[in-house]
C-alpha cells in the first residue's frame, strides 16, 4: 500500500495544478476516502443481507466508487468503455461528484452520522488535479487497494499517518497537522484514558492525540493489531461519545475528521471552529472533559475581542488556551498540554496570575522537559509537557529533563525510546541525573521552569602553556583581520 502511495504523489507531483507536500496530501486524502467509504458500504450492505435485511446505502449508485471512478467489466477488469477519463472525467467530479458530496452537510440534520461527517469534510475541499488523464492514473492505482478487512483498515491508517507526517516535514504552517508521534505517545501513556471517559484536545489538527487515546482504549498491541474485548455499548460510546475536538483551520479539520474516520471512529466529534470564542465563564460541570490531550498553537496574538473571553487577558494564544483546558476539565480530570518554555519562566501579571491559580486550584504534578528541536522544522522553540489533575493543590512537582544522545535535527527527530526512563520513574518519581523534584513553597515569583539542580557544566582544564599558546593563534587573527579591515578602508579612500 505504501509503494502504492508513493507512486501516486510522483504522478501528482508533474500535475499543473499540484505544488508541495500539503496539497498532495490533501488530494490523496479525497481519494482514499471515497474508496475507504465504498469498501464500507460494501461491506454493511453484505452483513445487512446475511442478516436478512436491506442496507441504505449513503451514497447514491451514480456517485459510488465503483460506477463513477472504476467500473469493472463481466470479467472484473476497467471497463474501458464506461471508465470516463481526461475532460469528461474532471467535468463530472468538479461539476457533479464534489456538489453532490458538499451538500451532505445540510441534507442531513444528525450530525454524528457518517452522511453529516462526508459533508463537513467536502464543504472545506476541491479537486485540484488540473489533468483528467492524471485524475485517472491515480483513481486505478487506489482502487487496487481494498479496506474491507481490518487489517487493510490498520495499514491505511498507518500509510495516512506517514503522509501527514511528510506534509509536517514540509516546514512553514504545515507544522499544524503534525505533532511527532513519540511525544503524543508519551503523552496519552501518561494521561491514560480509559473506556467510558470523554476526551478532549482544543487544537485538534490532524487528531493525532484522538487517534493515539483511541489506540490505547482499543488495542491490546497497536503494532499487532490486536484488539481489547470491548462490550456493545462500550464500542458505540468509544465510536460516538468518547473523542471531541476543535479546529480553526479548513484543512487541518478535513484531515483530523478524514483522519479519524480512516482509523475506524466513524463518528468523531469534531468541530470546526476557533476554540478561544467561547467565553469560559460559562462552562459547566457537564460540559467538561475526564482527559484533554493537546499541543496548542503557541507565539500569535489574539485580538482584544478573543481576550475578553478570559478572566485574565493576553494577547499570548499559549496562555488563552492554558486557561481554556483549566476550565475545561471535570472534577479529577487529567491534562497533558504541550506549552513552550516562556509560559513556565515568565513572570509579568498575566503569567503569574494564571500559575497562581494553576498550583493553586490543580495539582501540577509533572512537568517534562523538552530538548530544543522537537517540532524542527516549523518551530526551534523549546517547549515542556505540563501533567496536572483536578485535584486538590500542587504540593511539589516531578521534574524531568530529556536529553537524547544526539542534538534533534529534521532529519534526527526525537524517538519514543529517548522517554524510556520518564515512563519507567515517573509514577514513583525517582530522583535521577535527569530528575528532581521541587517543593511548591520554594518556588519564586511563580517562575515554575527546569532547572536541573544535577547538572553539573564540564569544565575543560587546559595546560598554561596550551593556554598561553592559544591566546597568541588568537592575537594574530585579530591582527590579520584589523589589517585586512584597515586595507578596506584605505582602499575606499583612494577611490573616493
């Protein structure tokens, strides 16, 4: 499937209207789904007949996969003959299929159905593949796919990932779809969701924390694919009652929803929409969360309108959505938020007031330490994961620096492996070279930031002669270069 993938972005690659990783991605995405939806409905519709019953189908027979994109013949082959290709093909799926698709949305009033859900992610979606005939290259090789089985299901989820990881890779703002995978592990292992509770991510993107708190309710061994006996109301609450998120941006929602759907939860409860609108104020104990996961967008500026929302205004969106995620979990809750390193150290009126009321009214009792580099290429920022409960007062807080043995770059990122003695010391808070723990008393100003007391700087202790020797090789560059200024200058002189 994989191979399959990767001949398709080359073909997309020479396509007119195709430029960059995130387009690419966005038209693959379109594809597969509609090939993964009519593997679906097959699938319901033999289950429905076995039972003795007749499946609704939620596509109608002109828009399905297998009328419109790959009719077979009487002996399973392309049928040439009615397979549209070139103009005809792009005058229907632009002018026909995505009008058709679009109208979903309002057609249907439930919004956890899957009908609600094919609308909402083709209301923020086009074709862009300029050329029919390439349209058409590309539907022949997915429809070679199947997802009929779970196992195929498992390995296009795995495929998808790996295209949303390289839209990441691509720098700029596509650093929004994609938080490493390694870290939101660690995150949702430290976390633990469990069935039956609701969880929550404000900044949803590609749903990477959703999916992975869904791989570890539902699955015994995610690499294996074996799945934990779950009951009938136990799946129809994992599957409708269990993942809520938002999101502002039109394509990181269509990729979260797509995303999800792809991984086997048919109903995500996700919005689109800019979670710092709603004004915390209000929220109520029945509209809070057991778990938020989250990595919020961090270093814009909300207007002064967006502020108003929260008791304590800024204009920072790391520290707006700090004060979201407080309001926003249940009574014993539990949250693992990403924020960058300026949250924790600074200490101006907005920052203390909001870690005031922080160690104050929740127990922070993690703090992890992130090495600089972990969102390269977008972002060098340094950041930190804050674990903290609803739950009592912060008495003291484990702190826990990673230090892999290699500097993070693009192409070194960080691995699940660098967190091994984290999960293994965190529960019983073992004190270590890269950990220690801090008293809620003798912490300053509300300055809450790493400082690893363990640490102790090599200090490089050098000959006198060694010394003395390299403050000479010193003195002459200087010398060289003054000299070599001077001539520039005197050089300009004469011209002058």
């Amino acid at each position: 499937m994989e191979a399959k993938i990767n001949r398709i972005t080359d073909i997309l690659r020479r396509d007119d209207g195709i430029s960059g990783a995130m387009m690419y991605t966005e038209q693959i995405s379109w594809i597969l789904f509609l090939k993964f939806i009519n593997d679906l409905e097959i699938n319901k519709a033999e289950e429905a007949e076995l039972d003795g019953k007749e499946y609704q189908y939620i596509i109608d027979k002109e828009y399905r996969w297998d009328v419109w994109a790959c009719p077979k013949n009487s002996s399973g082959k392309l049928d040439l003959i009615n397979a549209l290709s070139g103009d005809d093909l792009l005058e229907f799926v632009n002018n026909k299929l995505f009008p058709y698709l679009k109208g979903f949305k309002s057609v249907s009033a439930d919004v956890k159905s899957v009908k609600y859900k094919i609308g909402a992610i083709f209301e923020f979606i086009d074709n862009r593949i300029a050329n029919g005939h390439t349209l058409r290259e590309v539907l022949d090789i997915v429809d070679e796919m199947n997802f009929h089985s779970q196992a195929d299901l498992f390995q296009l989820s795995i495929v998808y990932e790996k295209l949303l990881k390289d839209m990441g890779s691509d720098g700029g703002n596509s650093g929004e779809f994609y938080t490493p995978r390694p870290l939101i592990k660690v995150i949702v292992d430290v976390v633990d969701p469990k069935i039956s509770e609701k969880i929550y991510d404000p900044a949803a993107g590609s749903c990477g924390f959703l999916i992975e708190a869904y791989n570890h309710i539902r699955y015994e061994d995610v690499q294996n694919n074996k799945q934990r006996e779950l009951s009938t109301s136990q799946l129809k609450f994992l599957q409708e009652e269990t993942f809520y998120g938002n999101e502002k941006t039109p394509l990181s929602y269509v990729m979260g929803v797509m995303n999800m759907i792809l991984h086997g939860i048919e109903s995500p409860n996700i919005a689109k929409t800019n979670t710092l609108t709603k004004d915390i104020r209000g929220f109520e104990e029945k509209d809070r969360f057991e778990c938020i996961l989250a990595n919020p967008p961090f270093g814009g500026k909300e207007k002064e309108q967006i502020q108003q929302n929260f008791p304590v205004k800024s204009n920072a969106t790391e520290l707006l959505f700090l004060q979201h995620i407080m309001k926003s979990l249940k009574l014993e809750g539990r949250c693992g938020v990403v924020v960058p390193e300026g949250v924790l150290f600074q200490t101006n009126k907005a920052f203390t007031a909001v870690k005031k009321e922080l160690l104050e009214r929740f127990n922070l009792h993690t703090v992890l330490s992130l090495p600089a580099g972990v969102f390269l290429p977008y972002s060098g920022v340094k950041t930190n994961v804050l674990f903290f409960e609803r739950k009592g007062s912060t008495t003291e807080i484990f702190y826990y620096e990673v230090n892999p043995p290699y500097k993070l770059t693009k192409n070194k990122p960080l691995l699940y492996e660098h967190f091994k003695e984290f999960l293994e010391i965190w529960k019983e808070r073992k004190i270590t070279q890269n950990s220690w723990i801090v008293n809620v008393n003798d912490i300053k100003d509300y300055d809450i930031s790493a400082k690893n007391p363990n640490r102790v700087e090599a200090v490089e202790h050098k000959e006198p002669l060694e010394i003395v020797k390299n403050i000479k090789a010193n003195s002459t560059e200087i010398e060289n270069l003054v000299n070599e200024i001077e001539a520039i200058i005197k050089g300009k002189d004469i011209n002058e």
